[in-house]
C-alpha cells in the first residue's frame, strides 16, 4: 500500500473518532436534567413578638421609632414578652399605643424583645426615678401658657431656662433677662410623659433634670422674678442631625450648663436711657469762647 493511501486511511480514521466524540458530548449535554429551582426558604414558625429595633439605653422614653415587631420561635416564648395579636378587634388597643412614654428600667439590646418587667409605666412607682441618669435630679418649676411656649414643650425636649428680673443700677432700677440654664432635658409636664399624642396642652408645672448644683440654683432662681422656656433644637447642628439620620443610632444624652447671656431693657427698647458703662457723669462748662468737659461722680 502507498504512502498516500495509507496516510487518507488515518485521516478517515481521525475524522470518524472526531465525529464519533462530538455526538457523544452532544447526546450526553441533552440527557442532562434540568437543574431545579431552589426552594423557598422555610417559613419561620412562632409568634409576632415586640423587640428593640436598635440598643435602647436605660432611662430612655419608649417611642414607635424605637420598636418592631418579629417572629420570635414558640419554644423560646416567655410569657413576659409583649405578643402582636393574630386578628385583633377593630376597637382593641395598639399594643404599642399602650407602652408608649414608659421607661427603660434597663438597657434593651437591638432584637432583644420587650419584657414587661423591662419597663415601668407613667404612675408606676418608681417611673421617675428611672427616667432620671445616674446623678442627676428632678426639680419643677411653675410656667404659664407664655412661659411655657403655648404648650409646645413635651417631655424629653431640651429647653433654655431664661430668668426676667429687675436689677438696681447706679440707684436706678433696670429690667433685664438671662439664660441661667442651657439644654435642660424635661421629664414631665403636670404628671404628664407621654409625648406621642403631640397635642397642645397648657401645663402649670414642668419637670427639669438637673444637677444638684443646679438644682440649688433653680431654688434661688424661682425667687429672683419670672421664668421662661424656651425650646431648643435636640441636635447642635445640621452635621450632628445628618450623621443620626444616616447612622440610625438613638441621640446621645447631653448635659445641661450654666447660661452665659444676658439682654438688658435698654438693647430692646429706643426709649429707655442706657447708662453710661463709667461710673462718671461728664458736664459741659462754657466759659465765653471755651468749652471744659468736668466729670462728676453720678449721683446715686
């Protein structure tokens, strides 16, 4: 046999075996089942049970924001967990609406569910001192509509306490106003701390956290002559307000200061004469063509 012939026999030998694989590949690719969709994640099993949606420090008033409900497995059910009801009557309370202004009696970790010893409700002995932080006080003060911003304020607002008086100057009687205490946290409004509701209500007495010290000056302050609230913003600035928005963490406790600015009756009114700041008057004496400026000590 040739060397041609016998180099087309290999050559048809290699196309078949070729041809013989490819078909083979291609019947094997079809026979492969078809791979199935993944299943469902299992349903979780249990009850609807309310938790913490992130930490919530000790002394915190409980709001909405701060709650969610979740599946919690029935074999891990306390009977000291609040539980969302299957199909609740068109006139049964919110469950939420019903704790809504109670205390955090103990730091609740985010997830954590709500224990009903956990917490202590408005007129629950001991509410009040578990609203206050370690070290501080609650003192009331005595405010009217105006005082009080019309209502406005609610409980866990952070308020200015600006103090109106009279003050003798240089024998004359002066009317002025100062802010004695900056970012007073407000506990209570006349036995009052709910806060969700957000209606105006004209309150007689409020309850302010303080410091003894501050505490002390409060009871002298309340003598002096008329006090105000004035409501502040909770956050300091626009960048402290976007890093808790984005961040989604609860607002960090601050603590109230000694005021440190002061208006008297003369900065607000054209008409009221404004003293001199030295403790001289100074007259003109005219002498013919000359003019002498003399100070006197003012008159008392």
């Amino acid at each position: 046999m040739s060397v041609r012939n016998i180099a087309l026999v290999l050559a048809a030998l290699l196309i078949t075996v070729g041809t013989v694989l490819v078909a083979r590949t291609w019947l094997a690719s079809q026979r492969t089942p078809v791979a199935a969709a993944p299943a469902p994640p299992p349903k979780l099993q249990g009850v609807e049970v309310l938790v913490a949606a992130s930490d919530i420090p000790a002394g915190t008033l409980l709001k909405a924001n701060l709650l969610r409900w979740q599946i919690w497995p029935s074999e891990a059910m306390q009977e000291a967990y609040l539980v969302k009801p299957k199909a609740p009557a068109p006139d049964a309370p919110d469950p939420i609406q019903g704790i809504m202004g109670a205390v955090v009696r103990r730091g609740i970790a985010g997830g954590e569910p709500i224990a009903k010893g956990a917490i202590l409700k408005p007129g629950e002995r001991g509410f009040l001192a578990a609203v206050l932080r370690s070290g501080y006080r609650a003192m009331a003060v005595q405010v009217n509509a105006t005082s009080g911003i019309a209502g406005l304020v609610f409980p866990g607002d952070r308020i200015d306490l600006i103090l109106t008086h009279t003050v003798k100057r240089g024998g004359v009687n002066r009317r002025a106003s100062e802010t004695v205490l900056t970012n007073v946290r407000v506990l209570a409004l006349d036995q009052t701390v709910d806060d969700q509701k957000n209606e105006a209500k004209i309150f007689k007495n409020a309850t302010l956290e303080l410091t003894p010290k501050q505490a002390e000056m409060l009871a002298v302050v309340s003598e002096l002559g008329r006090l105000s609230l004035s409501l502040r913003s909770l956050v300091k600035d626009e960048a402290e307000l976007k890093r808790l928005v984005d961040s989604g963490q609860p607002l960090a406790d601050t603590n109230p200061e000694r005021g440190k600015t002061h208006t008297w009756d003369s900065e607000v009114s054209r008409l009221i004469w404004r003293p001199s700041a030295s403790n001289q008057d100074v007259i003109s004496v005219s002498r013919g063509n000359a003019v002498e400026q003399i100070k006197v000590p003012k008159s008392k």
